[in-house]
C-alpha cells in the first residue's frame, strides 16, 4: 500500500513528477532527432558527393561521432560549451560564468550523436531508390528539385523509417545520459525519488517501465507509418 502512495498523485506521491519527467525525456528525444535530421541530412550528401573535401568531412564526423562515448560528447556540450561560452563573453568584458542551459545541452548532445546514425540511414536509403526512376524523370526532362520533392525525398524517407525507429530507441534511451546536467528528465527524476524515499527497487522499476511504455508506442506509430507508405507506394510498384 505504501508503494502505491509514493507513486501515487496526491501528496507525498511521485507520480506527477515522474510524468513531467517522461515529458521531458520526449522533449529532449524529439529535439535531438530534430537537429539529428537536419545534420544528419547534411552529412548523408556529403558522404554521397563527388567532392573528397566534403566526403573526407562526413566521414570524418561519423566516425569520430559513433566512437566516442555518448557521455563524453554530453559533457563537451554541457560543461566544455559553458566554459567555451564564459571566455568568449569574458574578452567581450562581461565577467561571470555564462552557462549552457542543461536542455540546450542535453539535446544539443543527443542530436550530434543522432545525426551520424541518421546519417548512415539516409545514405542506406538514397541507395535504396530504384535508379531507373531517377533515370527515367531525367529523360523527360523533369528538373533536379522537382525529382528531389516527387521521387527522391518521398522514397528515402519511406526506406529510413525502420532505421529512423532504431535511432529514435536509441536517442530516448542516450537521453538518460542528460541527467547529469540536472534535467529532470526520466532518470533523474527517479534517481531523486529513490533516494528521498530509499526506494530503490520501486522508483528504479517504475523508471523502465516509463522507459519501455515510450517504446511500445513509439514502435506502434512507426509501424502505423510504414503500414501507410507501403500502401502509397504499392500501386506505383504494381504499375511498374
């Protein structure tokens, strides 16, 4: 009876705040895929280009990015940007410590470590796309953003969404990870309420199972989204 008192809502209950925590780990995740994407995109084309400097580039980012721990890069964000950010103000004259704020920080960190696994899934998935479509829309003199918008982007995004689901598990789950900036996300939220209640067991199980709920229905609407464009795609596939 106890344990369902302190995970309870009511006074003394840590369930309101184990549900801002699980919001905030969606926050921080969805973010991180956000600037993931963006960077990720980026380093796809420029591990797809004819230029070696750009080439050289991608790949230097992805490797660097998949081999060094996710905690570290967390911190270089965190506490090596806020010392970063305090010099520059610091020759600007402003004394003080100017600090990153643990979100920014958080899925700043996150998305750099995002975006070279989003990197490789949109390389993977541009090589995916049928080449004689691509061959085809320029024979009829269809122009390079209109292929971009009506074939290449819709069909890469299509053959992405199963590794995206991966990248997405795994940036919900390197999100834990921000606690050490004091976020209260998930883990950190649980982390203070075993420890005010010593609870371990209790407040360190509700945390999974916060943990594989986000999962299960995040796994649930990406297969509802590949359910969808298999169906959009199909006639094209049959008239082919």
């Amino acid at each position: 009876m106890s344990d369902l008192f302190l995970l309870g809502f009511g006074k003394g209950g840590w369930g309101g705040l184990l549900l801002q925590g699980a919001v905030m780990t969606l926050a921080v995740t969805l973010a991180a895929l956000i600037i993931g994407a963006v960077l990720g995109a980026l380093i796809a084309w420029a591990k797809l280009s004819r230029s070696l400097p750009a080439n050289l580039l991608g790949e230097c980012y992805t490797v660097v990015f998949r081999g060094v721990p996710e905690l570290l890069i967390i911190y270089l964000c965190y506490f090596g940007g806020s010392s970063l950010l305090s010099g520059i103000f610091h020759i600007s004259g402003v004394a003080g410590f100017v600090g990153i704020p643990p979100f920014v920080a958080g899925a700043l960190g996150v998305g750099l470590i995002c975006a070279a696994y989003q990197a490789e899934v949109y390389r993977g998935a541009y090589l995916a796309v049928s080449k004689g479509e691509i061959e085809a829309a320029v024979a009829i003199g269809m122009p390079r953003l209109l292929r971009l918008r009506r074939i290449l982007i819709p069909q890469i995004m299509r053959f992405s969404l199963p590794g995206l689901n991966n990248v997405w598990q795994m940036s919900l789950k390197d999100s834990a990870l921000v606690s050490v900036t004091g976020l209260a996300e998930i883990m950190r939220t649980t982390d203070v309420a075993a420890r005010t209640s010593r609870e371990y067991f209790l407040f360190y199980v509700a945390g999974a199972t916060l943990y594989l709920m986000l999962t299960a229905v995040s796994n649930q609407v990406v297969e509802k989204a590949e359910s969808v464009t298999d169906k959009a795609f199909k006639p094209r596939t049959e008239e082919a």
